[in-house]
C-alpha cells in the first residue's frame, strides 16, 4: 500500500506522458520484486492447499460411526460391507493410510462410516503421520467408535496387546458411545475361545461400560446386527443430548396433547366380525382357511366351486362380471346417494330451464292424442267420400292439370318429410358460393337438377338454359379475310429483309389478336394519363426508364447495396497493353 501511494504521489508531478509511463513501469517492477521475496510463503500455501483437497469430505455434524484398531482387524471389510465404498483390503498392515468415508441408510436417514488406518501401542510422541489421523478423528468427531478386536489373532497381535491398545487410547472414548466389535468367528469362535483371554476381554468391557458384539466379515454374520446396534445407540444418545438442552422447551411449549373425555356412560366395546368370531369358536384362527372364501361370480369354473359360499354378499366386482365385465357395466352411484327416503334414490332429476322444471310443461300422453287426432280426421274424410258417392265434384282443372296438381302434392308432402328427417341429423351447412357447383363429375349440377326439378312439377324448363349467364368471356375471333385485306398491301420495290419481316407479321397477327383480346388493360391516350400530348409521354417515358436504369439488377429502389469494384484479379500483377476487364 505504501508503495502504491508514493508512486501515485509521484504521478502528480509528471509534466509529461513519457515521465508518467517510466513511474508506471517502475512502480511494477518493484511490486513484482516484492512477490519475489515472498515465493517461499507461496509455495507452501500452495502445499497446504493441495493437501487440503486431497482430505476426504467430512461432516463433522451428521451422524457417524467411526472404525479404530489394530491393522489387519477387519475395519476395511466391515466398511465394504455396510457402504457403498470401495475400499482396499490386504493382508499386510497398514493398507489404509488415510482417512476413507463411506455412506449408507438406515432408517430413512443417511450415515457416514469413517475408516481410519491402524494403531500401534506405543507413546503419542512416537507415533507417525498415518497413525495421528486416526488419534485427530477420535478426539475431534461427534461419533459412536466401533473398536475391532481379532480374537484369532491372524492379524499378527495377541488379544493382550488389542486390549493394551485399547486401555491406552480409552481417554479418547470419552462422552461417546462404545461398542467392541469381536471380528473373525469364522476362524475362532467365541464359544471356543480361551477362557483367560475371554475373560480379559470382558473385564476390559465391563471396565469402560460398553457393549461387545461378535460378527464375521467373511460369513457377513452379526455385521447387520453390529450396524443397527451402533446406528441406534447413537440416535438414542443424540435425543437425549437434544432433550437435556434449552431448546427442547420451546419445541414442548408448542405440542398440546388432548386427552378425550367420554360423552356418555355407554360402554362401546371392540367390533369383531362375524366371521372372524367363527374362527374363533372353531380354532382356525391364525391358520391359512380362517378367512371366509367369497363368491367367484365371473370367473372361470376351478376346482374349487363347490366350497363357495353363495351367501356372502356381493361386491360391485361381482356384478361387473354379472352385467358384462369390463367396458360394458356402468356403475349406478344413485345406490350411494345419502336421502332421507331410500326409495328416492333412482328417481329421475328435474331439468330445470329459466326456473321453471322442465317436465310440468311435457305431456307424457302427447303421443295418443296425436293419433286419436288423426284417427278422428280419417274417420270425417272416410265419411265425406261416403257422403259424395257417385257426385261428380265441380272443379276448374282438366285432367292434365288435376294429374299435375296431384304431382305438386305428393312432391309437397315428400320434400316436407324429407326436411324433417334432415333437420334431425347433424350435418354441416354449405355456404352458398359453393352450392350449387358440382363436387365431383357423377354429381348432378345445379342446372341439371333445377331442370329435373320443374320438370318434375310439369314446368317447361326449356329455355332455363340459354337464359343462365356464361362464366366464361368468349374470345373475340378475328376474321382470315379481314387480316388478308388488311395485310394486303403492295410489295414491290421490298427489300428481302423487309419483305420476309412481312410475312411473319402477317403469320402472327392472329396470334397477337388472341393475346390482346385477353389482356386486361390497353394503351390509353396521353390525356387520360395526366400528360399532354405524344411528345410528353414520350418524355415521361424516357425519364421513367433512366430512373430504373439507376437501380437495375437490384431489388428496387430502396436497394441500397454497394458491391465491390475493385476486383482483386483486375487489379493485381504487371499491368500490360490491352484491357484487364476480364480474366
């Protein structure tokens, strides 16, 4: 800081840029010098934190079990077992040389295992680097400690010297929870093993009041029980540890436990099926046939059919099977409704339209007094005829008229009945610029059926045809003759050019006449476009083309691109004699 302030001091007195530039420069030259002498500090914070990355992650504040002993006792094997690590395991000391973490689940909640290497029974002044990291995590971390004893002593240390090991390190156990862990029964069995060591090993127990467990990594025997042993006794001790605390009363001023007072003197005893009383009576309860068999209504016929009682109700399964099986029955949840009169569930419920029930304005006999109506007005025409018989009845029609009077009827009375089979299915409307057309060439148009339609009714529809309105606009035909005369002119004194270009006008002027008669526009008059005579179209014109010659071989007008016109190749190299436009 100091140098960086004298040099800004300095700064303020440079009278030129050159003289400000040689500060600067100076200024980091002797920061750089500084860092310089400080290269040693650096690199050993740079050992220190490539150190620090290469410790396991540990969480100081979860739930742990940490593995301690002698090498070779097992603690790699028991880690592999209840974790998903993978830790290495030989048959020589001291595989692990730092600190492993492996995690697991029990009971809904995660737990880290730490394995720690070896240790010897010697003074902590003796120790080394591989066994002070077992010594830091024992006395640093929260945890439950699984101490590993090898009573077949294949790990090269008598069980004397495991439980020397243990009394010397046994300060370290303090305000934790204990277990020892009696490794590898397959090889010696705890029953067999001798009685002076075992009772060495249970004074050693019984002095630090502690739990001893047996187990095999090699059979996986008692592993699970050691790791629920260990995972419960510490949860029970993190409880307690959280109960004795000042938090726990403020968690309590918060819970309110209700305890029910009865309402009435009346004994409501436990309710017991009829069935299972059965059972009961008859001793089949427990067994596998204490269960009442139901009904099989649905399913294929087994051997079994005969013990089925029929008398049990049936389940909505049943009559799902009765009435058609899946996709075919619909449940009735009328049956559940909740009335105050059983027999109104399957009533049938009012539509209601502007608040007023629907059915008070439906007559349920409509049906029957429609057909007494007509069965009444046949009755007064049958006696009508009766009552005419053998009258000739006066009319102004002659028989041709009366055929076609009747026709208009009946086709009356077909296209009503028609209409009113229509207007019941859904069918889509057709705008009417498309009605009339056909849809594909079997369809009858709207000429043809117009025409068949009065003809039908007895009108003449012959000049319905030629009084329709073409869509088509008819070309206007030129006639030969009059071309011939036109283009007859006199040729003599043509030149052959002249004369050739002639005749090719006159083989297309029908052709030329065609295109005129269907174009849309033709060339109007100079007034008609704003200008005065020839000679101003003729100027408008010539102006119009030289302003689309200015953006020709562009998109238009407001095409306002710029490309490039100095073309490498045209401009590159000895220039010689000739043009240099092209390649």
């Amino acid at each position: 800081d100091s140098l960086s302030r004298d040099y800004i001091r300095l700064l303020k007195y440079g009278d030129s840029l050159y003289r400000c530039k040689q500060l600067k420069r100076a200024a980091l030259g002797r920061m750089c010098t500084i860092i310089k002498r400080q290269k040693s500090a650096f690199a050993y914070l740079e050992e220190v934190r490539k150190h620090l990355s290469r410790l396991p992650a540990l969480d100081p504040h979860t739930r742990t079990l940490l593995c301690t002993g002698y090498p070779n006792v097992g603690k790699s094997s028991f880690m592999n077992k209840v974790t998903r690590a993978n830790v290495d395991v030989q048959p020589y000391a001291f595989t692990t040389k730092s600190l492993f973490v492996g995690h697991m689940d029990h009971r809904y909640l995660r737990w880290q295992v730490i394995d720690t290497p070896g240790i010897l029974d010697h003074p902590l002044e003796q120790r080394n680097t591989i066994e002070m990291q077992a010594i830091t995590a024992l006395a640093h971390l929260q945890c439950a400690v699984m101490y590993f004893v090898d009573a077949s002593e294949q790990c090269g240390y008598t069980v004397e010297q495991q439980v020397s090991l243990f009394k010397s390190i046994k300060p370290l156990f303090a305000n934790k929870q204990l277990i020892v862990v009696i490794n590898k029964i397959d090889v010696q069995p705890w029953s067999t093993l001798d009685s002076s060591k075992k009772s060495l090993i249970t004074e050693m127990c019984e002095a630090a009041n502690c739990t001893m467990m047996c187990m095999s990594n090699v059979t996986e025997q008692g592993v699970m029980d050691v790791k629920t042993a260990a995972c419960d006794k510490l949860l029970q001790a993190r409880v307690e540890k959280r109960v004795v605390g000042k938090k726990v009363d403020e968690v309590m001023n918060r819970l309110q436990v209700f305890h029910p007072a009865p309402r009435d003197d009346e004994e409501r005893t436990a309710f017991i099926p009829e069935s299972v009383a059965q059972a009961r009576k008859e001793g089949r309860v427990g067994s596998a046939d204490h269960k009442v068999k139901k009904t099989t209504a649905g399913y294929g016929v087994t051997k079994n059919d005969g013990d089925v009682d029929m008398n049990v109700r049936k389940t909505e399964r049943d009559i799902m099977w009765e009435m058609g099986g899946p996709g075919v029955y619909s449940m009735d949840y009328r049956k559940n409704y909740l009335l105050e009169k059983d027999e109104e569930k399957f009533d049938a419920i009012p539509e209601i339209m502007d608040g007023k029930n629907i059915a008070d304005f439906v007559d349920p006999e409509i049906d029957l007094k429609l057909a007494a109506l007509e069965a009444e007005e046949d009755q007064r025409m049958a006696e009508n005829q009766a009552k005419n018989m053998g009258e000739e009845p006066e009319s102004d029609l002659d028989s041709d008229e009366e055929e076609a009077f009747s026709k208009i009827r009946t086709k009356k009375a077909t296209s009503r009945e028609e209409s009113r089979i229509n207007r019941k299915q859904n069918t889509p409307v057709m705008p009417r610029n498309v009605r009339g057309r056909k849809k594909d060439k079997h369809d009858v148009g709207l000429l043809e059926s117009v025409e068949g339609h009065l003809d039908g009714l007895g009108v003449e529809s012959s000049g319905v045809k030629s009084n329709v309105r073409g869509r088509k606009r008819e070309r206007r035909e030129r006639n030969d003759d009059s071309v011939a005369e036109e283009m007859d002119l006199d040729t003599t004194g043509m030149s052959k050019g002249a004369l050739k270009k002639m005749k090719k006008e006159k083989k297309d002027a029908p052709k030329r006449e065609h295109s005129l008669a269907r174009s849309h526009s033709r060339p109007r008059e100079p007034s008609q476009v704003g200008l005065r005579d020839e000679d101003a179209k003729k100027v408008a014109t010539k102006k119009e083309m030289t302003a689309k010659r200015a953006w020709s071989g562009l998109s238009g007008e407001g095409d306002q691109r710029k490309t490039v016109h100095l073309v490498k190749w045209m401009n590159t190299g000895k220039k010689r004699n000739g043009t240099h436009n092209k390649r």
